[in-house]
C-alpha cells in the first residue's frame, strides 16, 4: 500500500534499490545531493546534478523534464552518507515560469524496481519559491526511511545549496544553470492534463469529458466510465483523494472498493464499479468569480461532483475536511522544522569554545531566532491564508446542508418532512482542532450504519479542562444518545427504522421522555432483568433468522409480517440488569447485528464493566466511541491528528426535537 506522505512525515524503506519518479506541470531541474549524518554536503562531488548526473548510488538526469526517473541505490552510497536530498529546481534564463506558486504542484513518488509505489509526496503550498527540497531518504539506525520535506527558497538553487552549508554553493548552482541551459532545447515538454484517475488535485477533481460533452478525450477510444463513489471524491489540495471518505473511527465502505473488469479487445480496461452507475458524475457548478484581483474564487455551496447537491455537500464536506486536516498538518511539519533547525544551529554555536560567550556568540543565537520567528511567521501566514478560505467555504455550506446533514439549530429542520428515500449519510457531531478553533467540520457517517455507538458516560475532562461528575455525564450522555436516534428516527422514511430501549434500572426515564411521549419507539423502554433478557432474545432470534435466510439465498421467504426495517438497541446503564448469557447476546448483536439490520447504541462507562475482564475488549473496540461533551479522541486516517469532537445536541429550550419526533409519529401512523 501507498504511503501519502505530508510535510514532515516519515515511511520506512524496506528496499535498497530504488526509482523516485517526479511530475510537474513544466520542465523542472531534479538534483540529488549526498548528505553527511548531520545533514552537511561537504562538496560539489556530494551532489549530482545535469551536469555530473551519477555519483555513487545515484544517477540524475542530464536536462530539464516535466517528468523524471531518479535512481538510487541505497547499498551502494558510503557509509559516511546518512542522507540523500532530492531537490527541484526550475530552470532559470528561459522562458518558463520563475517560481512555483505559477505552476502545478509537483508530485513525487518512491517506486520499487518493479514501479509498485512505496511513498508518494505533492507539494504543496510554493508561492514565490524557485527551487525546494522535495524529499529525502535518510539511515537512522541502520535502516532507510524517506521523508517529506517541502522546503521551499526563493533564491533558487543558490540559496538551496547554501542552506545546506556546502561550500562555494553559488559556483555549483552556476554549473547546474548552463548544464540546463544548454539542455533546454530538448527538454521534455508537460504531459497532457491529467484524468479523473491521475489527478491529484481537489481542485481538477471533475471527470474527463468526452467529445461528446464539450471536452477532448485524451486518447483515442471510448472514455473509460468512472464510479460516482470512487475516484471522484474530492481530496485536500494536491493530494489524492481516496475511493470512499473514512472519517475519524469508521469503517471503510466496501462498496466504495473500485473493481477491475475484464479488458476488452482493443479498447480501455473497465475500472468502473460492477454495482454503480456506468457514467461519470456530473461536474460542479462554476464556482463563483474572485471579488476582485488577487483574490480567491468565492465559495459555492455544492461545488463538489456528484449526482445530486446531497452528494455533492457530502463530498465537499469530506474535501473540507481532507483540506483542514493537511493544512494543519503542513504548519505543525513549519513550526517543527523550525525549531529543529534552531536547535541545530545553536548547537553548533556551543560547541565552538569561541563563540559561547562574547558579542558573536550572541549574536549567532539571535540570528539563529530570529530565523526560526521568521519561519514560523511564513508557516502562520500561509495557514491563515488557508484557513480564512476553509472558514468561508464553512460559513456557504452550513446553510445549505439538508436535515440529515445539519446542525439541530439549522432552519432546514423548521421545514422538515419524512423523506422518501435514506440519505447517503448523517450527521454525529462536530470535528475541529486548536490551530482553527472557529471552523467546524460536520462528522459525517455513511448509511445504513457499519459501526455501533458508543456513547461514553464515563467521567472525563473535557477539551476546555472543565469536568463533569458523574451523575451529569450519564445524563448528558442518554440526552445525546436521545439526539442522535431522533435523528435516524427522522432520515429514515416512515417505517424504515425501529428504535428498541433497555434501560434495566430506569435512570434514563427523563431524557428518553421525547421518545416516549411521542410513541416512535417500539415499546416502552425495558426494566429490569427480564426486560433485558426479553428484548436481547427476540433481536438475537432476528438476526439469526436474517442471516440464515440471506446465506441460505431465501430472503425473500421471510415469515409473513416480519418487520424488515433497520432496528436500533439502545442501551443505558450496562451492565446493570445483565448476567453472563444477556453479555453473550450483546457482544454477539454487537458483531454480527449490523451486517443483518439490527444496531447498537451503547450508554456506558467502560470502567463500570471492568469485572467482566477483557472479555468486553472485543466490544468496546467494535464500536465508534463517542462523547456528550467536547474531546479530542478521534484521529484522522492520515497524520493522526487527535480531533476534538463535539455532539449535535439540541439548543436548549427548543421544542425542535418534539416537532420532528411528532412529525415521524403521524407519518408512522399513516403508513401502518
């Protein structure tokens, strides 16, 4: 599996021989330098370049390419080297661009032997700068890894090579200049526009079209049809974007999975999902014009691909977040290397006698920090710019998102109707970080549910250091629990979805009484022991009929009056009121009840069921853990930022929650 790397992080290398395969958008100078363990290039013999292009275990090309082939062979570089830098660099004294921002992200990849991906790296966030290190692969304990790098200089290659200490920089970026210039002349032009399949942009993230659709189509022969859930979802900027969207503690869809299909004679192989749609999805609404120049192109709600404008903010929702999450992750990678450079550079102040007291050693440390405010002011700014853009898209598509969607407080819910078809997904909460506080990205989970819920009424700190006891949490946590079945109650069309409740000691009575009022459960909430036992058994019996009637091919030989509806268990205070065959019936519905309709919703502290041992541990982990207050426990799929997640609760005071509930009760009753 492909490693997509972002600015600063690391992936082990488990082969010596290697390709790294370079894309841009313009012919680009590649430069790979041989570095010492402290980073230093201690000569031009170190580096090799169009004009000496092989040094031991590297060979570079000899002139300007969109694309490039770097080989390197790990085994065979000295043992004295413990770093290998590629470096990009655009050509100067022609008439191309003179800087990145101009330009295509360059994209960077490190392939085996047999072109398998080992780690892949877009970079992303150049503006003014003409020359960056892309990468490097570095030995850190006897073993290889590769690092995204991203550090871009305005100065060129002149600069490049001078950061990196080595001597009579300027003289070599000279000789690389006329290697180039005098290469030029065939110098290998940009490919044509990426597709659908090969764009790394979220921005390029519409399909190709056909002649027939006002487009060119890039080669000869029929354009391939593209999955409208695969492939089209919309990434952060430059990067790729995955087949089907995992938000932070989902399960991956496997319907999102793209199959290849047998190729055909003399025609495109069909990557297209056997169960979809044979079509490519439309493209996105014209994004409204910059406000005036300089600026950027205005948000529009809705400006994702899709098949619908519910697809559409549902995907854009994702990019959004794909967006925040590598965004954040590219300033902590600044501030980091920042901070790591100043410490280098400090370093070596001390470890010269000379210059640890004096007017030079302090002025080497000033110099050193006020290089390090300099880099993490460029790393702010450059967030700032990203995040002001994400918290206008934010503030276009809020309003715009449909019920299932939107926050209780959205006036989409004053219009609410039973629809007549389930929504692609829901809405459980809120997601943001410390570095954009006021942006908050809608977590959004696919339907019908892959996962149970764990609501956890566990006593914690929350993300603002307060705390709450424990009697308050196990309300909160039932009045979240209450939230979010209302709002499956309310996406599903009439009779589609069925809400069972155990609540053995009755501690839940006054949050479940909107449920109970307005009659959309399927029976009052169970008491007791023997209500445990009654409910457990009857959706235990449920599964196993379900399941054995759809492996035995007889689905639809279901007793008369079966109800085949999605059932959602609600369970409040576990373990109180279960003994060991109840514990047996809930881990059981746990595992094999949502593959057959039947969903967990589980109100528990963790530590109240310690007695049982690890034999719970394969429950917990079966459940997407949630909180009724703010924490931040869930992390993405990429860097693993730890996201503070916040419930969709309802306001207080609003009768919002009655209304719909009311609305899902009388539809209920026509249809029955």
């Amino acid at each position: 599996m492909t490693a997509e790397l972002v600015r600063g992080q690391n992936h082990p290398l488990s082969q010596a021989r290697l390709e790294i395969r370079i894309s841009a958008g313009t012919p680009i100078v590649a430069v790979a330098a041989l570095g010492d363990e402290n980073g230093r290039i201690h000569g031009a013999e170190w580096v090799a370049h169009p004009g000496a292009p092989t040094q031991p275990g590297l060979e570079v090309p000899r002139q300007a390419a969109a694309d490039h082939r770097l080989a390197v062979d790990l085994d065979a570089v000295p043992e004295v080297v413990h770093r290998v830098s590629v470096l990009l660099a655009l050509p100067v004294g022609g008439t191309g661009p003179v800087r990145f921002g101009a330009v295509a992200a360059p994209f960077v990849a490190v392939t085996g032997l047999d072109g398998g991906e080992v780690a892949s790296y877009t970079i992303t966030g150049l503006e003014a700068e003409s020359a960056v290190v892309a990468l490097e692969l570095y030995r850190r304990q006897g073993a290889w890894k590769v690092r995204a790098v991203g550090q871009g200089y305005a100065g060129g290659l002149a600069e490049l090579l001078t950061d990196q200490k080595l001597p009579q920089a300027h003289q070599l970026a000279g000789r690389i200049n006329d290697a180039v210039s005098q290469g030029l002349a065939r110098s290998v032009q940009a490919p044509p526009p990426r597709t659908a399949d090969g764009d790394r942009s979220r921005q390029a993230a519409a399909p190709a079209l056909g002649p027939d659709q006002g487009g060119t189509a890039p080669q000869p022969g029929p354009v391939p049809p593209v999955s409208p859930y695969g492939g089209q979802t919309p990434g952060g900027p430059g990067q790729p974007a995955p087949q089907q969207p995992s938000y932070p503690g989902s399960a991956p869809d496997s319907d999102g999975v793209t199959q290849p299909s047998s190729a055909t004679a003399g025609g495109p192989i069909d990557y297209s999902h056997p169960r979809r749609q044979n079509a490519a999805p439309p493209p996105p609404p014209p994004t409204a014009p910059p406000t005036g120049p300089g600026q950027p192109a205005q948000p529009v709600a809705g400006d994702a691909t899709g098949w619908s404008m519910e697809e559409r903010l549902y995907n854009q929702v994702w990019g959004m977040f794909e967006d925040l999450a590598r965004t954040t992750a590219a300033y902590r990678s600044a501030v980091d290397f920042a901070e790591s450079r100043m410490d280098k550079e400090l370093e070596q102040v001390l470890s010269d006698p000379r210059s640890r007291i004096g007017g030079q050693g302090d002025a080497a440390r000033e110099a050193a920090r006020a290089r390090h405010a300099q880099l993490v002011a460029q790393a702010r700014e450059a967030l700032d710019r990203d995040l002001a853009q994400l918290a206008a898209e934010a503030d276009v598509v809020e309003p715009a998102l449909p019920p299932a969607y939107a926050r209780w407080d959205n006036p989409a819910w004053h219009a609410y109707r039973v629809p007549m078809e389930i929504p692609m997904a829901l809405r459980l909460g809120d997601l943001h970080l410390p570095e954009a506080d006021r942006i908050r990205i809608p977590m959004l989970v696919r339907l019908p549910l892959e996962r149970g819920l764990w609501i956890d009424s566990g006593p914690a700190g929350s993300a603002d250091g307060s705390f709450t006891d424990s009697h308050a949490m196990s309300r909160l946590a039932m009045e979240t629990a209450v939230a979010h079945a209302a709002r499956l109650l309310a996406v599903y069309p009439a009779g589609e979805f069925t809400v069972h409740v155990i609540d053995p000691a009755g501690s839940g009575a006054q949050p479940l009484a909107p449920l109970v009022q307005t009659g959309v459960l399927a029976a009052p909430p169970a008491l007791g022991a023997a209500g445990v036992a009654d409910v457990l058994g009857r959706l235990t019996q449920r599964v196993d009929l379900v399941q054995m009637a759809v492996r035995g091919g007889a689905a639809d030989s279901l007793p008369p009056g079966f109800d085949t509806s999605q059932q959602l268990l609600i369970v409040n205070d576990f373990p109180h009121g279960f003994d060991d065959r109840a514990v047996n019936q809930l881990r059981y519905l746990a595992d094999e009840g949502p593959a057959f309709g039947v969903h967990l919703m589980m109100v528990a502290d963790r530590e109240q069921s310690s007695g049982y041992g690890p034999l719970l541990d394969p429950l917990w982990r079966s459940l997407l853990r949630l909180t009724p207050v703010a924490d931040d426990h869930l992390a993405d799929p990429w860097v693993g930022h730890a996201w503070t997640y916040e419930p969709s609760l309802v306001p207080p005071g609003s009768q919002v929650l009655q209304q719909v509930l009311s609305r899902v009760a009388t539809a209920r009753t026509k249809y029955m």
